[in-house]
C-alpha cells in the first residue's frame, strides 16, 4: 500500500471558475508522485476516464467538454483525490464568430485526405478547431490577466456556404482575390454582417504533389509545397479570415482524437497530400501548424497587427507543447522556422531556411503583451451591454501628439506601413493616473506610420500619417 502524501494540482483552473468556452483544457501536476502514472477524471458523475501522468515532469493535461452551466469535476491519484465545480458561462455577446466550409460551385464538397472526406467531416474538424482556438485565446488571456477568462462567442456549429464561384476561377485565383471573393458574397448573402466574423476554409483547396529529387523530401521547401497548391488561403482581415483545407486530413473530429492528432508522427505522402507541418512531415505537424495558422489569422479578425515574435510573429505552430506532454521543442528545434511576411498585402505564411536564432517560450505558444492587452479591452471578447453606444471621442491632435478619448486608454501601438508593430505603449500601466490622454514621447518620430490606439471599452483609433 501506498503511503505517499500526493497532491493534485491544477495550474490554469480553480475552484467555482467561470468558463466562456465549451472545451476544458486541464493542466496540472501531481506533487510527490508515486509509481502510480495515471490519473482517473469525472465528470458529472457520467463520464471518466483515466490520463498518464508524464514521469519526467509528473504533470497531465487533458480536454473536457463542459456542458452549460455547472460542471462537477472530480479528479483522483492513488489515495488522494481533488474535487472542484466550474461553470460554464458562454458570453451574451451580440458579435458572433460564424465557422463555415465553402464549396464553390462544381466541386463536390471533399477535401484531400485518403478517408473521411465528405463535407459533413470537414465541418466537424472545423467547429472542433474553432472550440480550440477559443478555449487557447481564454486561456492566454487568464495567464495575463492572473485570473479571469475571456474569449470571443462562437456561434453555431460549422455549416457548408454553396458559393456561386466556379471552381476553375478559384483554381486560377490569388489568395487575396479569393479573400474578396468571398468577402463579398458573404456580406451580399449573411444577414447581420455587422455582428458577425467569417472563419471560412475553402473545401476545393488542392495541392497536385511535388516530387523530391532522389526521394530527399527534406530539400522539398514549403515554397513549393504552396507553389503546388491551388484554391488556397491563409488570410484575414475585418470580419473574415480564409483558410485553405489542405490539411484537414491532420485534424481531430472529436475530443477524444486530439491528443492522438497532435502526437500523431505518420509521415505525409509528399506526393499525395500538402504538408504544412514546419518541416516536421508529420501528420501531427500539420495539425498543429495550421491550428496555430488559424490562431494567428483569427488574431488579425481582432485588430491584432503582426509583432516580432509569439503568435503574432511566426510562432504560432507550436500548440502541440502546450497542449500535450510530448517534448516537441527538443525534437523539432533544429527545423527551420515558419515566418510570418511583414507585409500589409501577404499575410500568408511563409518559410524560412535558416534555423530560429532564439530558444522556444516553454509553454509552446504565446501572445506578446500588447496584443494581449488589446483582446483583454476587445469587443469581441467583452459582453458590455452599452458597449456600442458610447461615443468613445477618440482623436489624435498631430500638432500636440496627443490622443484623447473619454474612457481610459488601454493601449497605443505604432505600427508601420507594412502593418508590424514597431513599438507599443500599455498606458494603463503607467504611473499617470489621468489616462484619458496619451501623449507620444518627444523623441519618437511620427510618420509614415499608422497610430493604433484601444480605450477600456474596446473603441479603437487607426490613424495613418
Ligand atoms: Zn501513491
Ligand atoms: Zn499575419
């Protein structure tokens, strides 16, 4: 018999914790562990089921779906047992994210994959995917913020949009035309556009396969891959972001297969199915790749411009570090990394050759403060009943260099003509405790740039000098 003093703990929840998204990530760590390497988890008294316990660092982490309201949640570790209620709390928010797969016209619905292939399986990967990224945004948001949650609503289950585009046109398109496209007939066909945000992936997305020269898949560059690939996209911006369905065959349809996807090391068939896995050519590698492309390109639906480093720079493909127990860093470190163009026109991804100078943040994925703090003041992911009818009177005078508003001024970026940030000021943060004004420092040169500022109630300001 066992007579260790174990302790479970859990790192990113807490007792009577209010939860504004669907799908529950645990995380946590089992101090003084014995020999025992698993942990059982009940939920609502239906459903259990049991989770390693990795040996090297004693820590777990597993996916729950919460139903509405409250959730007893009991978890046990040979003699020692944890017990916590949450509840879930989805937003009363008006602005609703809408995920959608676009079939255009003459194409039969299925995506590239060898199995599993039908429409009805692409809208379930992708309404699974879109419940990722919002319980990823609430979890980043509580690691700012100490506590608290916040995510954006998602609306109904994924649905099929028949577009009117022919699929020859789509195949002959650019991602941007693509972008307007669909853009267009989107706010033409989708009543309330105002409060609604697109996710939509392209269903008719194609790669023909590249060949590698003497069968050296790792001289096949990602340029080429995307060379290789028609009806493609990984773009947004205002209220739609695209993306292409080129690896869907990496993604989960259920909670259960998540883990398996994201460790999943099948090798891609190069010649047969697109591999956007950051030269890892694992099934596993695209599905965390393009989680993390759709994290960055739901990031730019909220007014996120791209940064130097964390999801909004290229380091967006590692949620598989975050979310399992696999140590991805030390086996993918020498790939070459994803870098994100800084061009206000490209916002597609593309790769570089040379490895990444600067070791990986620990927990995979990150958001750097500045975008943090601009979700954390974001309509999307704030409920205020009297949010839009404020007048916000926000303005910038050039000739004092001084933006004004009426609330509280959250933050300030400079962001330059290719829409990186170049540098950034939380004034909420500052000592000045009058911080309805923000006043540009007297060394900081005010041109050829665009002055993004938020206030507390999420009314944002976008001057271009
Ligand atoms: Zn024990
Ligand atoms: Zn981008």
């Amino acid at each position: 018999m066992c007579d260790g003093k174990h302790e479970i703990i859990l790192k990113n929840l807490q007792n009577n914790e209010k939860i504004p998204h669907s799908v529950l990530f645990l995380h946590g760590v089992i101090v003084e562990k014995c020999s025992e390497n698993s942990l059982a988890i009940i939920l609502n008294s239906e459903y259990s089921d049991y989770c390693s316990i990795s040996q090297k660092t004693s820590e777990f982490k597993y996916f729950v779906r919460l139903k509405k309201g409250e959730n007893k949640l009991k978890l046990s570790y040979c003699k020692s047992e944890l017990s916590l209620i949450v509840y879930q709390e989805i937003s009363e928010n008006l602005r609703v994210v809408t995920p959608l797969y676009i079939v255009v016209n003459g194409h039969d619905g299925r995506f590239q994959a060898r199995e599993r292939n039908e429409a009805e399986n692409a809208c379930r990967r992708i309404s699974l995917g879109l419940e990722i990224v919002q319980m990823i945004f609430a979890e980043k948001i509580r690691g700012f913020c100490g506590s608290g949650r916040k995510t954006f609503r998602l609306g109904r289950e994924c649905q099929q949009f028949h577009s009117s585009l022919k699929l020859q046109e789509a195949y002959s398109m650019t991602e941007s035309e693509l972008w307007s496209f669909f853009a267009r007939e989107l706010i033409d066909r989708m009543p309330n556009c105002r409060n609604h945000k697109f996710v939509a992936f392209i269903g008719c997305t194609s790669y023909k396969g590249v060949s590698s020269d003497g069968g050296d898949e790792s001289a096949v560059s990602y340029e080429s891959i995307r060379a290789a690939t028609v009806g493609n996209a990984a773009l947004a911006s205002g209220g739609l972001a695209l993306l292409g369905s080129g690896t869907l065959f990496s993604w989960p349809e259920s909670l259960s297969e998540i883990k398996r996807c994201l460790e999943d090391e099948t090798k891609v068939p190069m010649t047969e199915l697109m591999d956007d896995s950051g030269y890892r050519r694992t099934f596993g590698g695209c599905f965390t790749t393009s989680l993390g492309t759709l994290l960055h390109e739901m990031g730019h639906i909220f007014d996120l411009a791209h940064c130097d480093e964390g999801v909004m720079g290229g380091g967006s493909d590692r949620l598989d570090q975050m979310l399992t127990l696999r140590d991805f860093h030390g086996k993918y470190e020498h790939v070459p990394g994803r870098c994100v163009p800084k061009g206000r026109e490209v916002k597609c991804t593309v790769v570089r050759r040379e490895p990444r100078g600067r070791p990986f943040n620990s927990t995979g994925v990150y958001f750097t403060e500045n975008c943090l703090m601009l979700l954390v003041s974001h309509k999307w992911f704030n409920d205020w009943p009297w949010g839009s009818q404020l007048d916000a009177g926000l303005a910038f005078n050039a000739h004092t260099r001084r933006i004004s508003g009426k609330f509280p001024l959250q933050l300030v970026e400079m962001r330059n003509c290719c829409g990186l940030t170049e540098r950034y000021w939380i004034v909420s943060a500052s000592k000045d405790t009058n911080n309805i004004y923000f006043t540009f420092p007297p060394h900081i040169q005010l041109i050829k740039c665009t002055i993004f500022c938020i206030d507390a109630f999420g009314n944002m300001l976008n001057v271009e000098l």
